[in-house]
C-alpha cells in the first residue's frame, strides 16, 4: 500500500466546534484516503533543535492554547501510538545522517489531534509525531521529508500540520512573541500557547 503525503492547515483549536468548510473538509477527506496502518504527523506546534519522534503506547492528548471554551480542553483523542514505527522513523533519520531522538511520553499537540478528531473520530489508528526545527530552515526540511518517503510505501499516512499564517500575538495587537531559546524546556516539551 502506498499513501500519500498531505499538509493541513489545521485552523483554529477550536475548528471542531465551528461550522466552517475546513471542518466539513476535514471530516469527509479521511473517509476518500485509502485508511492508513499508522498516520505520522509533523507538527509546527512542536519545535525542538533537533528532530525528535514520539514512541508512546497511547497518546496523551496535549491542550497547548489558553482562552478557549471548556469544551475544548474536555476533548481527548486517545490514539494508540505506534513505538516500532518511531524506531522505524530513527533508524531512517540514523541512516540518512540526521541527529534525532526519541520521546517516551509525549503526547499529540492540538496541530495533531484537532484535524486527526474530524478526519478520524475513532482515535484508532496509531499516531506518532515529529517535530520540526524552523532554525534550520527549509533544505533541513527536506532531508527530512526525503529520508522518511520510504514509510509511504509501509502504509504510514504522513501529514504536515501548521497553518500559512499563525502569529497570533501579531493577530491580537499584542505585540510581538518572545520565544525561549532554543533548547529550553518549554521548546523541548512542545508548549507552545496560542
């Protein structure tokens, strides 16, 4: 089985609330895609220096944003995890000369599990993540992106999760973000907040 390879811009967190196109996309376009052994997704809402993939058994559900209804931090999307597929992903990343580690507890970040909640209710399938390194721009990327095509042809459905614009502080008349620096904890853990 070979899968294709999607980006989706995955909206607001809030986007399984709304009655919006993106939503009804989103909910038809996973019942047109022949059904995946295991869906890895890149994440922009998980940035670290250098690669690292998820390997959990079941995935927590991360609600990284602040300001929303109730009702959103009450949702979970409890998929499996897929921890012999992100050893798959290292031995790739190994074997293209790319530095990268595992992550035992992580969970999904809401770049993963809102689109994942409309196109996949059922939480059955197994779900990995990967992160992304935007200081190492998009040739970086690339090797990534070229070293793991191989999980197309095992059935993996890869997907890259962000949105084309997506400062918010920007958005809000906030003010620009301050970002910890690389390395931080909070980069390392994921926390991004919207």
């Amino acid at each position: 089985m070979t899968m294709r390879s999607l980006f989706l811009s995955h909206g607001a967190p809030t986007l399984p609330l709304t009655d919006t196109p993106a939503r009804t996309f989103l909910s038809q376009i996973g019942h047109t895609l022949e059904r995946p052994k295991v869906i890895l997704v890149v994440s922009a809402h998980w940035e670290t220096a250098s690669p690292m993939v998820n390997a959990v058994d079941r995935n927590d559900t991360i609600h990284d944003f602040y300001g929303f209804p109730r009702t959103l931090y009450d949702m979970r999307y409890p998929a499996p995890g897929s921890p012999s597929v992100a050893t798959r992903v290292s031995e790739l990343l190994h074997a293209a000369g790319l530095d990268h580690t595992i992550d035992r507890r992580r969970g999904l970040d809401h770049g993963a599990w809102v689109p994942l909640l409309l196109m996949y209710p059922q939480a059955d399938i197994p779900v990995l993540q990967l992160s992304v390194q935007p200081h190492l721009g998009p040739l970086h990327h690339l090797r990534v992106g070229h070293a793991l095509a191989p999980l197309l042809q095992e059935g993996v459905l890869i997907i890259g999760s962000g949105s084309f614009t997506h400062d918010l502080s920007e958005f809000r008349d906030h003010g620009p973000t301050i970002r910890p620096p690389l390395g931080s904890t909070a980069l390392q853990t994921g926390s991004t907040q919207h």
